[in-house]
C-alpha cells in the first residue's frame, strides 16, 4: 500500500510539474507587457498594460523581410525574431515565430526548445532538416527523422526533441518558424556542453562522448570563447 501510495504520488509530482511547464492559458483576451519595473504585478514576468490603453501598435511590427541578426556568425545563420520583447501584445499568448536566413552551407546546430513545439516553412532555398527520438522499446537507441525540404515544405519538430537544419542548396535559405511559446527556450548542445564556464569535466566528457581527453579539450578549445 504505502508503496503504491509513492508511486502514486511521484506519478502526481512528475505530471504536475509537466504542466507547469507549459505557457499558461490567458484569463482574458490579452495582456500587452509594459517594461516598467516599478509596477509589482507581473503575468509571464511582464507587467500588463492597462486594456483599454491597448492599441493596435501592440500587436504590430514590421521588417521581418529581413535578414536580421547573425546568431552563430561561424555557421552562417541569422534570426529575426518576433517574440514578446518585439510585439508587446504577444505577452501571454504563447506564441513566438522567427525568421531564419543560412547561407550556403549554413547550419542551425542541434538544439533543442525545452517548452515548445516548431513548425518549420522554408519559403526560400533547400535544406536538410532532422530530429531525433528515443526509441521507446529500445531506451539508447534514437530514430532519425528526416527531411529534404524546398520551398514551400513544413516539417514539425515535437516539443523538446533535438532537432537541426543545415542549408544544402547552392544559395541562401530563408526559413519562417512559430513556436507555441513566449518563451521557447533554445539549448545548443555542443555549446552548453563545451563551451560552459566553468567546463564540464574533462572526465565526464569523455566517458559520455566515449572519446579520449585529448579530442574533448580539441572540441572545448573551440567552444572556449563562447559565452
Ligand atoms: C545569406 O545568408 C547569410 C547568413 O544569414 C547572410 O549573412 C547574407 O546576407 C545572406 N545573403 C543574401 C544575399 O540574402
């Protein structure tokens, strides 16, 4: 009984804090963020503008035909991102889209978006999109899925799973992802785990990636000046 009673209860934790991980459903119809930090009550750690002081400017933004911004310069891809710091009105609605550009041979390294699913559209170029997933029969094995995408195609990247996509054609990739939340969260894995300050140990490196300690500082020397 007191066994079942703790399986019960870890059952109950584990699902409760899952649901916590997901961005709440609006209790009105918005809540357009103001930045003013001497207001004390915040939603989605945002302060909300008074409705009816609302306009149509809150939801509004331009330019996303645009390149934007290098993110990781040394894999030719830039991001121009329409997120609640961009569009205050996006506040609470769990919604995030970006405009990803990669030039040729471009990549957008293995990551993956702790709290959302992604839709991905190219609308420009062809590249090579895959994620990966464990294999629940056979726990260490993960299958591959994968796709060649040209303009036009969607591929759906499930919450949270590892996931890339490298530009394969001869010119520029323009690609438009939407996210179901504010605030995906982006965890790149060669990045966090060789290039953390202070360094995951030598030890653990090369016993997880079953190579020796010389190619880990290898792999870490290159990451060292992240961050
Ligand atoms: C191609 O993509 C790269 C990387 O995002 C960008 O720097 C460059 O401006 C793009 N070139 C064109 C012609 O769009």
């Amino acid at each position: 009984m007191a066994t079942g009673f703790l399986v019960t209860l870890s059952i109950v934790a584990f699902t409760s804090s899952l649901a916590y991980a997901y961005d709440p459903s609006p209790l009105q119809d918005f809540c357009v963020a103001v930045n003013d930090p001497k207001h004390a009550v915040f939603m989605n750690g945002r302060v909300c503008k008074d409705p009816k002081l609302a306009t149509a400017d809150d939801f509004f933004t331009s330019g996303l035909d645009a390149i934007g911004t290098a993110a990781f310069p040394e894999l030719s891809m830039s991001v121009n991102v329409a997120d609640v710091n961009r569009i205050p009105g996006m506040n609470t609605l769990g919604l995030t889209v970006v405009r990803t550009e990669l030039g040729p041979g471009g990549l957008i390294p293995p990551h993956t978006h702790p709290r959302s699913c992604e839709f991905i559209l190219v609308v420009r170029g062809t590249v090579y999109s895959g994620f990966v997933a464990v294999d629940p029969r056979n726990l260490g094995k993960t299958r591959l899925f994968e796709k060649t995408l040209k303009a036009g195609d969607v591929f759906v990247i499930p919450q949270g799973l590892i996931h890339f996509t490298h530009n394969v054609g001869a010119g520029n990739a323009t690609l438009f992802t939407a996210f179901n939340s504010q605030n995906a969260g982006f965890i790149t894995l060669a990045n966090e785990l060789f290039g953390s300050d202070p360094a995951v140990s030598e030890d653990v490196l090369s016993k997880a990636f079953r190579i020796d300690k010389e190619s880990v500082q290898h792999i870490q020397a290159k990451f060292s000046s992240v961050g």
